[in-house]
C-alpha cells in the first residue's frame, strides 16, 4: 500500500481570472501547457466543430425540402437519429481496447476520413432506405471522437487545467450545430438549384469539402499521448515534463496489461456504475435537437433561408453556456455548482416548453436556452478524468462505456418521448428531459460527496478499504497489477484499486 505521502496527489491551487496557469508552474512548464494548448485544443474545437455539422445537417435538410423531395412520412426523421445512436454505441466498444494502444493522430485523422467520405455520398440519396445507411456510416466513423478527445485531455492535463481546454473543444459542438444552420440558410438561398441539385444538398458537399481537408491536418498536429505520442510535434524532454508534472498530480502514465482479471474488477467496482448511471442521466437531460426548428416552421411565417437563421440563435447562445461554466470551473467555482447553474437555465427551460401555452416570447427564450444542457458534458467528463487518472485502461474503458450506455439510451428513448409525429409541441419529451435534469443534478452531489471535487477524495477511501483487504486479494498476479509510476516507487504494495 501506499504510504500516506504518496497515496495523496498535490492539491491543484484555484486561481485568479485571467491567471492561465498555476502559480506553480515553472517556465518550461508553461512552455509545454502553451504548445499542448495550441496543438490540441484548436484541431480538437475546428474537428469536432465540422462533426456536429454533418451530425446536425440532416434536422436543417429534413426541414429544408429533403422531407418533401424524397416523400418522407411519420416519424422517419426521429428515426435517422436513432440510426446515428445505434451506428455510435456499435461503433464505440472496440475502442476500449484500442485508445491506449493505437496511437491518437493516426487514429483520430483516420475516422474522420471515414466520416467525410459518407457524409458526402448523402448528397446523391434518393431515398429513405439510402439515407439511412449513409447516417449509420457517418456515425460510426464519428463514434468514438467524443470520448477519444477526453482521453487525450485527460492524458496531458491536470484537473485545475481540463476544464477550461475541454470546454472550448466542447464549444464546437453548438458551433457545428449555429453553422449547419447557417449554411443551410446560405445553400437554400445561393445553390438551390444550381447544377440541378437541391439546397439541402448542396449543404452535405459543403460539408464534406470541410471534413476531408481537417483530416489530413490530425496527422502532423494531433500530438497523441504521452505513452504514444506524435513524435513529429512532441521532444523527448517535453514528453518527459508531462509525466513527470502529471505523476506529482497521482495520474498513472503507464500502462496495465489489459486482462480479463481487470476487466473483471473494473466491472465489479461501483465506481464504475456510479460514473455510467451518472452519464446516462446527463444524456436524456436535452429536448430534441430538431425541436426548435420544427417549431419555427410551425409558425408559418418565414421562409427556408430565414428559419435556418433563427434556429442559429440556440447554439450562438450554447457556446457562451458552455465557455461560461467550463472557465468558471477552473477559476471560480466547484464541479458539482457548475454542473447545478447549468442546469437551472436548462430546467426553466424545459419547464416552459412542458407547459406549452405560454406566451410565444416565452418560448422563444426557452428553445433559445436549451443549449445549456450540453454545457455540463466536459464538466463531468473532466471530473470523471481526474477520478480516474490513475489507471489508463480504467479510463478508457469507463469513458467508452460511459459515453456508450449514453448514447444507446438516445437510441431508442426519443422514439417514445420526441416521435416526430408530435413535433414541436412534445407533450411527454420535456417533461421527461425536466426529471432527467433534476435526477442527474441530485446524482452529481453525490459524486461529489463519494469522490470530491477533483477526485482526491476517493483515493483515501480506497487506500483504506485497501487496509481491510486479505492478502490473498491484495496479492494479484503480475498482469493486473498497474506499473508503478515513477511518483510512487517507494510504496511497498500497489493498491487493489486503481481509479
């Protein structure tokens, strides 16, 4: 076990606004926070940025004459959605295994080849069935970026330091969704028509021509891991700075042979269940993404290209959401009341939308500030980061299937609650995403009490509960004890658990 000096990580110190880093970091220190800033952050925001656009193009061409050119009916735009959440959990689960050992900028730039290539083939759809296997394409190729970009975040930060990089690369998100409108708008009014095709599908050769190019860039830019890095970008002494910063934090930089015998045990662990339960409330707290814009059409009053532009008010207002609370985190105020102010607008929100007759400004400002729901996604995801940074293949496994189970639920739940047929109004979609709101509000203090703020909390427990152990649970075979880090080379015995 580990003695009482090794088993506690360095507390991270809150800082001043404006003050990027810790009063603790040393010269070359920064230096190597201001590259890694610059190498990650920007291709990890334009990349994810250009997914939500050919993830959110379909709602903008379903409203933007593709419903009518192709003869959709019922519920088939609902059912598009649940395609891409079905193609995501599929193509998810084989990265448990692969994030820690294939190397981040090949496999990163990989799959988003693969994305861009059916995202363009949805330009020459003619039918229902057609579009359906291009959406289960695009997200399988997409599927794993989410939870790989957290990997590598939380493979070079501190958890004083994820928040704020996590939110900006989560600002893409609204971003992609405020662009796809826009280029809708732009595509319906300037290329409708051009070359004989539609504007909605102009928009996904737009987007396509976007995608490609980025690919090509991840190779050369994208700096891996400290275990797999990019040795085109990262020096041997600046790999060296980050593990050795990293190890003074308790964060483990080496890896653990991935047996059944540890699969076993991180399956076993409630911690494990705790962090997907967690997740999975936080994946069901949104309403339909389409819902803003079918409720725009509703109203009858505008043409395509200035629908488009008023759906782009929800997203633009998102990316200050999710700025805000992601800074606030590193600089102002705890996890777990970040996670909570969030959610506030997102209930308000939500409650309006249940009642439904409301005045129409009413609505107008809820539908406007739905986007603070996705504000809390880096949050819990850099929070669960730090509670599990001392095992690289625990984080990659509970990351996956945390963003999996998430995401299987988005699968199937809005064929019950948000059936298109019900579109805009939703009678049972925003109330059940206002019970989800309160359920993972509720669920995050008590991470908080379980694991503390910055996950630090959770390794006294464990090293206590270590104490109780019989030797012959503490005494594992080689291949599922973790290496131990450089940080702890004076412990005795390594801990059973390895979070």
């Amino acid at each position: 076990m580990q003695s009482p000096s090794n088993a506690e990580a360095l507390p991270a110190q809150r800082r001043r606004w404006g003050q990027w880093y810790a009063p603790e970091d040393t010269p070359e220190e920064r230096k190597l926070v201001l590259k890694l800033d610059l190498l990650i952050v920007p291709y990890a925001f334009v990349l994810y940025w250009i997914k939500y656009i050919d993830q959110t193009n379909i709602n903008n061409a379903y409203a933007s004459g593709m419903s009518a050119d192709l003869n959709f009916h019922g519920n088939q735009l609902v059912q598009f959605q649940t395609i891409f959440y079905v193609a995501n959990v599929i193509g998810i689960l084989p990265f448990i295994y692969l994030f820690p050992r294939v190397p981040m900028h090949i496999l990163v730039p990989t799959l988003d080849l693969g994305w861009g290539i059916f995202t363009l083939l949805q330009y020459r759809a003619q039918s229902y069935g057609e579009i359906m296997v291009y959406r289960f394409f695009v997200s399988l190729f997409e599927a794993s970026y989410f939870p790989g970009v957290h990997f590598v975040l939380g493979s070079w930060y501190r958890s004083d330091e994820i928040g704020r990089r996590g939110g900006t690369f989560y600002a893409g998100l609204t971003l992609g969704t405020l662009t796809a409108s826009l280029l809708q708008a732009a595509a319906s009014t300037y290329l409708d028509g051009r070359d004989g095709l539609a504007g909605w599908r102009w928009l996904f050769i737009i987007n396509a021509i976007i995608t490609m190019p980025m690919a090509l860039v991840g190779y050369f830019v994208w700096p891996g891991t400290p275990e797999r890095p990019n040795r085109l970008v990262m020096k041997q002494h600046e790999l060296d700075l980050a593990r050795s910063r990293l190890e003074r934090h308790g964060a483990a930089l080496q890896r653990t042979p991935f047996s059944m015998p540890l699969i076993r045990r991180i399956f076993s662990s409630w911690k494990f269940w705790v962090l997907v339960f967690w997740d999975m409330l936080f994946f069901n707290t949104s309403a339909n993404s389409a819902a803003f814009i079918l409720w725009i059409e509703s109203l009858g009053r505008y043409n395509t290209a200035t629908m488009n532009q008023l759906a782009a008010i929800s997203p633009a207002l998102g990316i200050l959401f999710v700025l805000g609370i992601n800074y606030a985190t590193d600089l102002w105020v705890s996890r777990p009341t970040a996670i909570t102010i969030a959610s506030v607008f997102n209930f308000s929100a939500l409650v309006i939308l249940s009642v439904w007759e409301v005045p129409e400004a009413a609505k107008w400002f809820a539908f406007s500030v739905t986007y603070s729901a996705v504000a809390v996604s880096s949050v819990l995801y850099g929070w669960a980061n730090s509670i599990l940074k001392e095992s690289n293949e625990e984080r990659a496994l509970t990351l996956t299937i945390m963003t999996a189970v998430g995401t299987a639920t988005n699968a199937f739940v809005p064929n019950f609650v948000y059936p298109t047929v019900e579109a805009p109004r939703y009678p049972k979609g925003y109330v059940y995403s206002a019970v989800m709101v309160v359920c993972m509000v509720v669920v995050t203090w008590i991470v908080n009490l379980l694991f503390g703020p910055n996950g630090d909390k959770r390794r006294r427990i464990e090293t206590v509960e270590d104490l109780a152990l019989p030797s012959s649970q503490s005494d594992l075979a080689d291949s599922e004890k973790p290496i131990a880090s450089k940080a702890n080379t004076s412990s005795k015995i390594e801990p059973i658990s390895t979070s």
